[in-house]
C-alpha cells in the first residue's frame, strides 16, 4: 500500500488572505472565519484534490510567518478547536491536511525572544536565537543584536542547533498531531533549515503518525540534498515551476523535458505548482491565455505532486509589486467564483480524476518519446499499461506520429471519453492536437 501523498493532488490556500483577515492581528479575541472555510471543502473534493496544504495558520502579528505563538490557531482565523474541526471535515471528505511550519525563524512577538528583550543576558532564551550579542544594539532598537532572516529583523533566526529549541519544536509537532489532527508539514525556508534538525524531525514524526508528510520550501539547488530516506519526502520543485511558464512563453518545449530529465532521479517525489502564495498568477505570466491547457496538462502528467492554488482553477490574475504580495493573496468569496466556472475549471477537474484514476502517473516511469519547441510527448510507464501525454503549445493543429515503446494495439483518449479508440500501427500513435492542447491516451499492450 503506497501512502497518500505518493498519489494525492493538493489544493493550496493562503488563508488570511482567502478569509480576508485584517493584515495586522490586533485582535482581542478569535474570529469565526473557519465557518466560511468549510464551504470550500466540497469544492476542493469536487476539482478532484485529495490534500490540502494551509498556512500559515498560527498565531503572528502580520503575514502569518512572524508567529508569535506556535500551539495557538491565529486569532484572526479562528480557535484551535474550529481549526480542529476544519481538519476533521476535510478528512472525512477524503482530504489530508498538511499545515506550514515556521522553524527558521519567529515574530519579535513571540514569548522567547520578549524574554530576552526584557531580561537580556538573565534570559533562560538568550541562546535561542542565532547571533544573539548583547555587544550592540539591532536596527529595531534592541539594546542587543541578533541574526535575522534576509536582514528582515522582524523575523529573528532561531537556534535550531540548541537541544531545547529542537526539543520545543518536536513536542509542538506532537501537539499539533495529538490535537490538531494534521497529516503533513511544509517546511518553511528549508532550503536554510539545520540538516540535523530535519533528520532528527523525520526521525520523530515517522513515529509519532504512520505515512506523515514532510515537504519543504526549496527554491535552488540539488533537490536529492533534501529528498531522501533520512529527511523529507518532499521539496517544492521551483525547477519546473519557471520551465512551465517559460517554456510556453518561448515557444520551448526543450526548456522543460530538459528539467524534467534532471531531476528524474527524484520527480516523482517532488511538489509541482504553476503558482503560489509567493509567485505570480500563472495566468499573469503567461503571454497566451490559451496555454493554460497545455502548462495544467503537464503539471498533471508529468512526475510529481501537482498542486492546485486557490482561486487559479478559475483563471484568475495576480502579480506582485515591490511593495506588497496582496495581489496573489485576495479574499475570494465562493459563491461568486463558483459563477466563474469555466473550461480551465472543467480541464483542472478532469485531469485531477485522471491523475488519481491512473497509477501510471503517480510512480510510472518517465519516457521522453517525440519532442520540438512546440510539441512535446512522454509516457509513463507502468507494468503493462501506459499513459501517453502529448502537448501543442502551437496556434494551429499538429499532426504528430509518435513511437510507443511497447507493443499495444489501441490508445484511448482520456481527455475526451466518446472519441474512439485510435489504432497503434507499426508501433506509432498518429493524432492531431489542437493549438493549444493536448491529450492523453491510455494504452494497454496487445
């Protein structure tokens, strides 16, 4: 029995923006948002995901990654018991729920690094922090330094080499287990985490919850660093992210079979987007509208964990500025998108059905089988049976012959489920793919 998240599609929210929560928590007692977030619950099993990736969920001054409290649900969301609740709705929709987790760093505001404001070197928390030197004063005012994210100071470095940081933190990932119910974490800025710390955090979770998730936020860099048996199971692959987008702008399929075959090492393992909290819509970086369908195709098809990101099933825009990142995070009302559904809606949930109906897709062997700049086709195999994606990024029709590296005698079309059968003949596959489209085609051997 392989675990969930080998085989799941995610929707990702961002919920103080999608809930419309005050930017900054100057709240004095816990909201009811979570009330309004159960209704997305049926929309997110209908679009075909069977795992949701929330956060940040707990308590912080702003953004939600300036946490002030780690065991407390963010105020201006709801109580830990709502949350609680929320996590138990969506399991019995047949949803996991992975949460982020804020271990690099913390708001001013949390009771550890106030301590040290107020005792200084007395402070049981002075080595808590990493750089803490009571020699000079930090840019914020404090009459003590300290090693901060980015230089951001209102984001202090924790000391993840400490033991009772590290014993903290795994006593509030047990809690969050015990009472929130979670199935899952993504790591943020894992990419600056302690190794040992993720080792021994892989180490703790796999006991504490059989098939428990760690995925981690990585922009650069070798993945297969952090993807392996003794730390996480996954890393946001940032890779094909920018091949997916840029590759369609440039007319360049080769951009993205060559990343795909880069990392085919650890692809399947791998958290595939085409958009987050932190990126542009892919709507907004795409020069042609119309490439939605192939870019959605291939985050479906191809190795990975596709992610869906709230609000991009409808085709909606979104780009940051220098100033804020609000664009990419709005308030959505439900009842109004659900009158947006439209074609890119209906394509997001029928590939969803084939990703999860189709277990060639989730550990197939990747086959690169036909590829120009403007289209593209691979396979993926499994025992005796694959699935045969194609894709035209193209503004007319294609007409590709395409060799099948097994004997079968019929490919059927699983993007449209009234089309007949198409004959394999001398061991290739002959179709036409619309501009801008695709299809996939399951076939069995002969």
């Amino acid at each position: 029995m392989k675990p969930w998240y080998q085989k799941a599609v995610f929707y990702h929210i961002y919920p103080l923006g999608l809930l419309g929560a005050p930017k900054t928590n100057h709240e004095t007692s816990a909201a009811c948002r979570f009330d309004e977030l159960l209704q997305w619950i049926p929309h997110i099993r209908d679009l075909g995901c069977t795992a949701l990736y929330i956060g940040p969920v707990f308590e912080s001054t702003g953004h939600g990654y300036d946490t002030r409290d780690l065991r407390l649900v963010d105020r201006r969301l709801g109580t830990n018991e709502d949350f609680t609740n929320f996590v138990d709705q969506c399991h019995e929709h047949g949803i996991r729920v992975a949460v982020d987790a804020v271990f690099n760093h913390t708001g001013r505001e949390f009771p550890a690094f106030r301590d040290i404001q107020e005792k200084r070197e007395a402070s049981p928390y002075k080595d808590w922090y990493r750089g803490v030197n009571f020699g000079w004063g930090s840019p914020m005012g404090d009459s003590f330094g300290y090693e901060a994210w980015q230089g951001h100071y209102e984001l202090p470095c924790l000391n993840l080499q400490n033991p009772a940081v590290r014993e903290y933190l795994m006593d509030t990932v047990k809690f969050w287990i015990d009472t929130l119910h979670i199935d899952g974490l993504r790591l943020d800025c894992a990419n600056v985490l302690d190794f040992a710390f993720m080792k021994e955090l892989r180490s703790c979770t796999a006991s504490m919850k059989e098939d428990f998730w760690l995925m981690g936020e990585v922009i650069h860099g070798e993945y297969g660093r952090w993807v392996n048996g003794e730390m996480l199971h996954s890393v946001t692959n940032y890779e094909l992210h920018k091949a997916l987008y840029s590759g369609h702008n440039d007319h360049n399929y080769f951009e993205i079979a060559h990343n795909v075959k880069r990392l085919e090492s650890v692809g399947r393992a791998l958290y595939t987007f085409t958009d987050n909290h932190d990126e542009d819509r892919i709507a907004s970086k795409l020069r042609e509208p119309d490439h939605l369908f192939p870019v959605y195709q291939l985050l479906f098809t191809l190795p990975g964990i596709p992610s869906v990101y709230y609000g991009s099933e409808w085709g909606i825009q979104g780009a940051r500025t220098r100033e804020s990142d609000e664009a990419l995070r709005p308030a959505l009302s439900l009842k109004d998108m659900e009158q947006k559904t439209g074609p890119i809606t209906d394509h997001i949930a029928a590939l969803a059905r084939i990703h999860r109906d189709n277990p060639e897709l989730h550990d197939g062997t990747y086959k690169e089988l036909l590829l120009t700049n403007r289209q593209y086709a691979f396979g993926r195999l499994g025992e005796n049976t694959m699935i045969l994606s194609a894709v035209n990024n193209d503004s007319q029709p294609a007409a590709l012959s395409i060799p099948v590296p097994f004997p079968a005698s019929q490919a059927i079309n699983l993007l449209d489920a009234e089309a007949p059968s198409i004959p394999v003949e001398n061991g290739r596959l002959s179709v036409t793919l619309p501009p801008s489209g695709g299809a996939i085609f399951k076939l069995r051997e002969a």
